[in-house]
C-alpha cells in the first residue's frame, strides 16, 4: 500500500535517478506521482502547519495545534466558520470562538484532536478535513489533513520504534563498542513513512539539508528527548538519554543513549511551536547489550592505551599441510623461517582441520579471522563461503558491478564457551566456529565481499555479509573501460 494510505498514491523516491545516470538513456517509467513544489505545496486552497497539511502524504500529526489568521476588509465582519468533513453537512457554526488580532485580522485556533476533526490512522491513511469562513463579502474553502503517528513516526538506527498493531515501543537492540565512552550513538530519523518532501529552493548555508528538498515532519518545527522515567516524565530530565529541549527536528539525527547495559526508556516529544501546551508523546525503549566477545577494538597509539584498545589474544588458525610432493621439507621445518625469526602461521584451506594455533605467537602472514557462534543440530558443522570482487561493466560505461568468484567449505576451529542464545534439543551446545583467510591472497584476488554460513546434517544458518579486504583498497575501483585488474596489496 501506498505510504499516503489506499488510493493516494505518494512518491516513490527509490525510482528517482540523477539526470546523467546511465539508466537515464534508455526509456525510464514514470513515477507514481511528481514530486510536490513549492508552489504547489503552499498554495492559499490548503490550511498548512509548518508547510504539512497539503494533501493526503503530507499531513498534519494529530494531538498538535494549528492557528488559523483570517484577514477581513475593511467594514467586512465574519458570520460563520465551519469544520467538517463532508460538504453537505457543515456541523455547528464555531465563530463564537474566533478572536480578535490585528487590525482586519480574526484568529481562530483549532486542536487537532478527535471530537475536534477528522483524524486519519495508519490504516485508513489521512482524511481530509474542510474549514470553511463566511463574511458579508462571501464564502472561503480550505482543505487540511490529519493523521495520528504510526509505527515509524519514530526511527533508530534504521528500524521503526513502535510496534505496528498498538504503536507499543519495540525493544532497539544496539550493542556496546567501547565501554569507557558515557554515550552511545544511535541513529534517528522521523516520519519516515509519510511522503511529506517537496521542491523547494537549494539552501546552500546547511550542507547537512538534502539540496532541493524539505520536508514537513506532520507539522512539527520541534522535537525534545528526555527520560520516560519516572512517571510523571520530566523534559528536560536525562540520566538514559542525553535530553534536549526544543531542538529543530530537522537538524536531529541521532540520540546519545546511556552506555550501561540494560533496558533505556525515553520519549521524543514533538511541537510544533515553541513552548507549545500542544504536543505529541512517542516513548520508545532501546536494549543495550554487552559487547560481543568475539570483537575486540583495533589497538591505538595512545600509551598507556585503555583496556577496550587492547589487540585482539584470540588464537589464530593452524593447519598441517599436506607434505605432496613427499620430497618437500619435513612438517617439523616447515614453519620455522630459515633466518631464525618469527614462525609461519598459516590460513584456512578446503578440507583441511584446522589445529589451534598459539596465542603468544605473533603472526607472520596478515590474517582475517572469521568467528561464527552457532549450534547446530549434527556433529561435523562447516562453514561455506563465497566470494565476490568488482569487476569492469561495459553497458554501464563509468560503473563496476559485484560478481560470483568461487564457493569454499572450510572445517572450523571449534571453540566451546560460545556466547550466543541458547536453544534445547535437538540442538547442540553453542560453539564458536573459526576459519582464517590470508588478508594479502583476499587482497591480490581482488575480494569485496565474502558470504558465510554455517551447514551441518543437511541444515543451513541464515548468511551474512562480511567486507572484503579489497574494499579498503582504491585500486579494487575499476577504471572505465579496463575490466577487472588485480589490485596491489597494501605496503
């Protein structure tokens, strides 16, 4: 369904292409409807709030309020205002609550509440509400939309924060890094179901604003974060989260979540003026795990350096080597380097069992070490993987594409004492399961990505995506016309 609600289709920015994409050059569809201009957004037939309000994917949220400012002629006096939803039935004349401003100048305030308007849900999309003012000189018509907030009027860290059938907060699971820090970073976005963009005129002095583009938010200006605890919450109380006050909401990107492992709740509030008596609540919980243990940071210069920065202990991988031909130097020579310095320690090779390797040796050969913690449900787990690289695409003309390389299966290293969930019969106790790959061979393969999962008795684990060594590497980036070439390896 459309994000504007049945039969109102809304833009679809994923089939928007810049000018000079090569896609571009063939016939390309249409999209579902244009993209919304400035003109067309604020013309004077819609009542907006903060450029929201126009049509049926940029609507008001319900809960805020809106300030209506009817300009009158001279010796013209307004005799009647109506809010309704169907023209033949105009509801009860409400100019007893217009006030006076200015000169020539009634204001009339109107809370967009049920019982008030007509609010729309996420199930049946915003519904249009009339407000119509009558004067001696005649009649004036405008049109507005309202709809109550869905499941991801709140976004972290790319997931909606309320749960889609009561708009309950979901649990946002968001793992440690460095411990030593007080916060951690997550990421958030706002109204990411509604198509409230339209055109507007680039604004160059904010860099951090899509050029060529706004966005209405439902009418909200402001946005504040504080803690849901205690009840009564208090804004501009934070010891969960980093709380801020009436901050504009579109220069928020992420929330600064207490670094402690547990369960933080807090509540974004949103205005549409400051100091508003009007707002909407969405509480939201994010779950803050322990680092993985499989993971460590990468160490730093500092000195002395911190605990989280200490270089990874875990062993590496070792294998024996198939002595073919028999000529070749006996397996007790064959690690040991002929000037005497540090032995070899090699990777992973197909079919071969690994054998523990020793965690005081320093390593010779640069590795990339892959750890999956699993159980499984026979005896012989493997881990299949599959490689990509980037090579030259000719139809593209200046674009590289990902393609096949090669499928392996390795025999892990099992380790016991694995860390993940744990689940009964018929599964067995969580191992983690450990393979090596020469990062120099990754490298001079040109490999960007490698895809792994764990097969044991006929069954499969969901895959997952790994970078490849060859990313970080510029020359893995074809030039246009080559084809793929072998990058160098790094010094």
């Amino acid at each position: 369904m459309p994000r504007g609600g049945p039969n109102h289709p809304v833009l679809d920015h994923d089939r928007i292409f810049r000018v000079n994409d090569p896609r571009n050059r063939a016939a390309t569809p249409a999209v579902a409807a244009p993209v919304q201009s400035g003109n067309q957004t604020l013309e004077k037939v819609s009542l907006l709030l903060n450029g929201a309000g126009g049509d049926p994917g940029n609507p008001i949220l319900a809960g805020l309020a809106l300030r209506d400012i009817i300009p009158l002629a001279t010796g013209d006096h307004l005799t009647g205002l109506f809010v309704f939803t169907d023209r033949a039935d105009p509801k009860a004349n409400l100019v007893g609550q217009v006030s006076g401003g200015p000169a020539g100048l009634k204001i009339f305030d109107l809370v967009l509440v049920d019982g008030q308007v007509a609010v729309g849900s996420p199930a049946t999309g915003a519904i249009r509400n009339y407000i119509q003012q009558d004067s001696i000189s005649g009649t004036f018509l405008r049109t507005f939309w309202v709809q109550s907030k869905d499941f991801r009027t709140v976004q972290l860290n790319g997931l909606p924060a309320l749960d889609p059938s009561d708009l309950s907060p979901v649990q946002i699971t968001v793992q440690q890094i460095n411990t030593s820090d007080p916060f951690i970073d997550v990421l958030s976005d706002f109204f990411v179901s509604w198509a409230d963009e339209f055109s507007v005129e680039h604004r160059a002095e904010n860099a951090n604003l899509d050029p060529g583009f706004a966005k209405a938010y439902g009418g909200v200006k402001f946005v504040s974060v504080f803690d849901t605890n205690p009840t009564p919450a208090v804004e501009g109380v934070g010891v969960e989260v980093s709380a801020f006050t009436e901050l504009l909401i579109s220069q928020q990107t992420k929330v600064l979540v207490q670094n402690t492992t547990g369960l933080k709740r807090f509540t974004f509030r949103f205005r549409a003026k400051q100091g508003s008596p009007y707002f909407v609540d969405c509480p939201v919980e994010v779950l803050v795990v322990a680092k993985d243990p499989c993971t460590c940071d990468p160490p730093t210069e500092e000195d002395p350096p911190p605990e989280e920065d200490e270089p990874c202990v875990e062993p590496p991988v070792d294998y024996i080597p198939p002595l073919d031909p028999p000529s070749l130097t006996p397996p007790d020579t064959v690690w040991s380097d002929p000037g005497g310095g540090l032995p070899i320690v090699p990777y992973s090779i197909e079919g071969v069992t690994p054998e523990q390797g020793i965690v005081t040796t320093f390593l010779k050969e640069p590795q990339l070490t892959v750890t999956i913690q699993a159980q499984s449900v026979g005896t012989n787990p493997v881990i299949k993987v599959r490689r990509y690289v980037f090579t030259g695409d000719a139809a593209a003309h200046d674009s590289v594409k990902l393609v096949f390389l090669s499928e392996k299966t390795y025999i892990p290293l099992v380790v016991d004492g694995a860390s993940c969930p744990t689940h009964s019969t018929p599964y067995n106790p969580a191992q983690a399961l450990r393979i090596a790959f020469s990062r120099t061979q990754e490298i001079l393969d040109g490999v960007v990505q490698f895809i792994v999962w764990v097969e044991d008795d006929g069954l499969a684990s969901k895959p997952s995506a790994i970078f490849g060594p060859a990313l970080a590497n510029l020359s893995a980036f074809m030039q246009p016309g080559t084809g793929k070439t072998a990058p160098t390896a790094p010094t």
